[in-house]
C-alpha cells in the first residue's frame, strides 16, 4: 500500500499498517516524538490501520494540534484519578478547551470535593503518567456500549449514546481505555499517558448537566496541561497576573460597579464606573457623527406581534422577557434591530436618502442563565453600541468596508489588533438559500478588496444573516469577540421595506447590523483587565488626585481641582487628616494617573511637581497652567 507525505513524497507500506507503522519507516526520531497522525485531514491514533492512497501527516509536540491532544489526554487521566479515589463517582463529559481542558462529575452522597482537594487528585494523576498507560480504543455496537455503562452506574455515558443513536443513527461507537478507566470517546488521543509532560489542576465550579439548570448539578473540574514544564509555570504566571486584573475585584477596589441579586447579572454603576462609561460613550457618539450615523431613541418595550415578524419570536424567544400591559402581550426587545427598522418605516424613502445609518446606545435584556454569568462579561442587562445602516444593494460592500475601517480605528485607540472571522448560514436560520449566497459573497467581496485576512467560521452567522466578527487579543494574550459587521436581506422582506428606485418603482433596501465594542458593559470589563485597572489619562475615573501636604493648604487644593474642572478634567482633593504618605500610598491604589502634593512651595509659586502612577517621587516641577494644558493635550489625543 501507498501513502502520501505533506512534501508529495510517496512512501510505501506493509498492507494493514498502522499510523506508528509510517513515523517509524520515516525515521526512528520521528517514530519517538509522534503523539497521532492526520489522515485526509482527520486527526486519529498512531495504532490506527491506514487506508491504502491517503495523504497524511506526522503529529508531533511541534503541531499545533499537540496541544489539544495532550490536554484530551490529561482530561482521561484526571477522570481515572478521581473514579479510584472516589468510589461510585459519575462521570460525564470532558472535553480539552481553550487554554485547558475539564472534567464534569457527579460525586456520591457525602463527598464534598474542593480545590482542595487537588494536590491529592494530582499526585494519583502522576501515577498514572508515570505508569506510562496505553491508550487504547475499541470499536463496539451501541447496545454493548449500554450495556456495560449501565452495569456500571454511569448513568450520563448511557444517555449520551441513547443520544447518538437517535440523532445520528449510530449503530458503533468507540471506547478509550488508559490504565482501569474506560471513557466513552472519539479520540483520538496520543499514545500512551507519559507524552503528559506538565499539567495542573486550577478551578472547581459547578455546571448543569447539559447546560440545563432543571437537571443535575454536576462539579466540574478544570485543569490545563502543556508540552513542557517552562510552559506551564508561564501559563500560571499569566493566570496569577490575570487574578490580580479581574474586573470583578477591581471593579470593587476602584468603585466602578457593584452586583446585587434584586437585579441579577445588571450591574449597578457606581460615580466612577460612569466616568469611564460617559469618556467611551463621547468618543462612540463623536465618531458616529464623524461618519454620517444618526442617533435614534427605540423603547425598550414592543408589540409581540413585531418580534413574531422580525423572527425572533421563533428562534429566541427562550432568551427574551414577555409581560403583559393591558392584556396586551409585549416583550422586552433583546435587539433593537426591529425597533430601527420601524424608524425607516415611517416615511417614504428615495434611492437619493440612501444610505441611511441610525446608531443608538441602546439597552436590551437577554436572558442568560444564571449559572453562565460573570461580572460584566455576561450580563442580562446589555448596552449596544449598536447600528444599522439601510442601503442599496450596489452600496453594500463600500459600507462594510467602512465598518470594518471604523472598526480598526476604535481599536487601534486601545492597541487592540483586529483578528477576523467570517460566520457562514447557521442550520437554523430564515430567508432563502439564495438571499444567503449574496449576503456571503458581498462580505467576502469587502474583506478581500481591503486585502485583510481572515478565517471562515461556517455554520456560525446570526439567524438573520452572515456576519463578520472581530476578535482581539488583550495585554495577557487573551482572544475577545468585540465587533461585529452582520448583512441581512431578510428583515427588510419581512417587514415591507422599500424605496423608490431611479426608475420610479419600488425596490428593496439591504439592511447592514453594526457593533464595535458589542456592549459598553462587556467592553469595559475587557478594558479594567486590559489596563489592570491602570486606565490611559482620557478614560481614568480620577485623572489627577490632588494631596494637601496639611489643612492649611486644602483651599488652594481645592482652587486648583476648580482649575482642572473648568479644563474638563476629572479631580479629587483628599483633605483626611492622614499622613502624606498614607495618602499617597492610597492614591496608587485608587490608580490616578497623576498625583499633586500641594504644600506651600506650591502656593508661593503656582507651580507643581506632578508625580506620576507607580513612579518613584515627584517629576519636574512645572507651572500650573502649562501642565493643566499639557494635560489637556493628552486627553485630547487619548494618548495609552
């Protein structure tokens, strides 16, 4: 039999030969380092027999599959730790994700796990690496499948295959085995247990059993593995560093924000938090104007029936709120969408009136089960940075383009560097298959006359329409979806929206969905862990944070704090009667950027020595009016 190599090199082999069989006919060295094989484009065990003709490709610990694998691995291996040290446990599922992998349980009566509980759980673990286990993997009919889980008590191994035969009509499924434990899996996995080089548990939490708050509480375990030990430890550096950015504990240290279950996942906005707010909402409101948006008002409360046309009420009415008014039913909108299509709708329009871009800062609620969500990163309460722009079809890739180019320019403010998916039509969806083709071809179309790259991310538009979504990496290396730039021919058909052609008759506007932070209150817990709560000038809640050296000089503090108000400038004068040490010490908490210690120097000469957030002692001492201006200058230029 022959096989294909990535370099067209063919290479010949035994009949039956397996994916080990062909690393070590390339080489002994490679035969060591190889975890699994691609075949035609599938990854799969190295025990594997290969079809005569495919086209494959070594694996190794310098794939960028590798990491996945090994991190699959590990998840087995925790799940065979915790089985011998718990008796009766349940298992479920437990998959490698980004930056890790988990493992959900169901513990027996009485066993109460805890992190813990981990450096015992690890230490079974590295017995099972050490022993070196093989993995192995059998292929049997989905009624022996259940009929060992069952005997066993593994009451979620028996669901899940009674789920692939009905939607998938599996009659076959396969079994991973390492060492005593035997998972339901497709795999593939590396070859034996020792290929885990460095691993270690990080979080416990609780999750329903499929995502369904009315089934079982599960414990989910979370762990992460990597290739070597150097990058792990540096993956942990990066985690501890991340502790000390989270939002949630700096949103309360800096008094931005807090929770409160009368209203859960809605924040409550503290003075500072909506200095940040009211800086982002001035530069969205300013650029907006820049570029020809106009800004609407939509009320949060609408007609059923217009949620019944827009589509919603079939495809996401489990994530809305209803009520009703007057034995009226009505829901809370979700989107505001349908809102703006209304204000199109309320006056003829001319070929010559278009296009036409309306913007709001509008507030929608969505409901998110409770157990998904975190601080500001998923709320129920959401303020979009939204948009929609109504045009004709000839206008269409130009006005995604400057979308995308709007985009860019907001997030080169913050140093963020765009990385761009196209979401292709989901199985769930309205509209034709042919209004689908356009929509995709006019964003490709746009992201290839701008020369950007991008990734295709099929199957994973809005129900409405394809999308193109902008993902961005924050100071630690994290990805965040932020923008999103959505072309939709159905709405516009669903609701009868026209405009008068040049040559007289009706024709049909295309209708372009447009956000850039994606809601303020998601954007500004990415930005407090971006920064570590160590805002740019222009977005700090206390821009300066003046310091009387005594009593005797908290009226000239407070004169100059009126000086920086009338620049436009945010400032706060501490007057306690602490020492000023204390005080300053204090201040480099609270994070203001500058700090002023006024004492009588200051008085005699209308001057100050402006110290700077975490350096050592005062800069150059400079007269107040020019460093108020210079001030000014940095704000004005949003400088990071």
């Amino acid at each position: 039999m022959n096989v294909m190599l990535p370099d067209g090199t063919v290479l010949e082999l035994a009949e039956g030969a397996t994916g080990g069989d062909a690393a070590l006919a390339i080489g002994e060295g490679l035969a060591r380092a190889a975890l699994a094989i691609e075949v035609n484009g599938e990854l799969r065990d190295l025990g594997r027999e290969l079809p005569d003709g495919a086209q494959i490709s070594i694996i190794t610990g310098k794939s960028p599959e590798a990491l996945e694998l090994v991190r699959h691995d590990t998840a087995h291996v925790l799940a065979a730790a915790v089985m011998e040290l718990y008796p009766g446990v349940k298992i479920s599922i437990g998959p490698p994700i980004e930056n890790g992998f988990y493992y959900d349980f169901e513990f027996p009566e009485g066993a109460e796990v805890s992190d813990a509980d981990f450096e015992r759980i690890e230490a079974k673990m590295r017995e099972h690496i050490k022993a070196k286990e093989v993995f192995t993997r059998e292929d049997i009919s989905t009624g022996d499948a259940m009929d060992k889980f069952t005997r066993e008590g593994q009451d979620y191994k028996v669901e899940l295959i009674e789920d692939l035969i009905k939607n998938e009509g599996a009659e076959t499924v396969s079994l991973y085995t390492n060492g005593p434990f035997t998972d339901l899996c497709r795999g593939p996995h590396a070859t034996d247990t020792s290929k885990i080089k460095a691993f270690k548990l990080t979080s416990i939490a609780g999750a329903y059993w499929r995502g369904d708050a009315n089934r079982t509480m599960l414990t989910r375990i979370y762990g992460t593995a990597f290739l070597s030990k150097d990058d792990l430890k540096e993956h942990l550096a990066m985690i501890e560093e991340a502790k000390k950015r989270d939002h949630r504990r700096l949103g309360k240290q800096l008094d931005l924000f807090h929770f409160n279950e009368l209203s859960p996942g809605s924040p409550f906005w503290h003075p500072n938090g909506m200095k940040i707010w009211s800086s982002l909402q001035e530069l969205w409101s300013k650029e907006n104007a820049r570029r020809g948006y106009h800004r609407v008002k939509t009320p949060i409360l609408l007609d059923v029936e217009l949620w019944k046309i827009s589509g919603h009420w079939d495809k996401y009415r489990d994530n809305m709120y209803f009520t009703d008014v007057e034995d009226r039913p009505m829901g809370i909108k979700p989107m505001n969408c349908p809102a703006h299509l209304q204000i199109y709708k309320n006056e003829r329009r001319s070929y010559r009136d278009l296009p036409i871009r309306y913007s709001e800062d509008g507030l929608v609620h969505r409901h998110e089960p409770s157990g998904t969500l975190h601080g500001l990163m998923r709320v129920r309460h959401i303020t979009q940075d939204d948009a929609h722009i109504f045009c004709t079809e000839e206008q269409v890739q130009q006005e995604v383009i400057e979308c995308l180019r709007f985009g860019f320019f907001i997030y080169e403010i913050f140093g963020f560097e765009p990385r761009l998916e196209l979401s292709t039509r989901p199985e769930q969806r309205v509209g034709t298959d042919e209004m689908w083709d356009r929509a995709e071809a006019a964003l490709e179309n746009a992201l290839q006359e701008e020369g950007l790259e991008y990734e295709v991310n099929p199957g994973d538009g809005a129900f409405y329409g394809p999308k193109i979504d902008l993902h961005m990496k924050d100071s630690l290396g994290r990805s965040w979806q932020l923008g999103t730039v959505q072309l939709d021919y159905s709405m516009p058909e669903r609701f009868d929206l026209t405009y008068t052609g040049a040559n007289n008759e009706e024709q049909r506007p295309v209708m372009i969905h447009r956000a850039l932070f994606g809601s303020f209150e998601r954007f500004i817990g990415i930005l407090i862990e971006h920064y570590g709560g160590d805002f740019p000038l222009w977005l700090a809640p206390i821009q300066v944070q003046i310091i009387p050296v005594s009593d005797k000089h908290n009226d000239y503090a407070n004169e100059l704090a009126g000086r920086l108000l009338d620049a436009g400038m945010r400032a706060h004068v501490d007057e306690r009667t602490e020492s000023v040490g204390k005080k300053i010490r204090e201040a480099e908490l609270a994070k203001a950027p500058y700090m002023w210690v006024v004492g009588d120097e200051e008085i005699q000469t209308d001057s100050v020595a402006p110290r700077k957030r975490h350096d050592e002692g005062d800069g150059e001492r400079a007269d107040i009016g020019e460093t108020i201006e210079k001030l000014r200058e940095e704000v004005a230029h949003r400088e990071r």
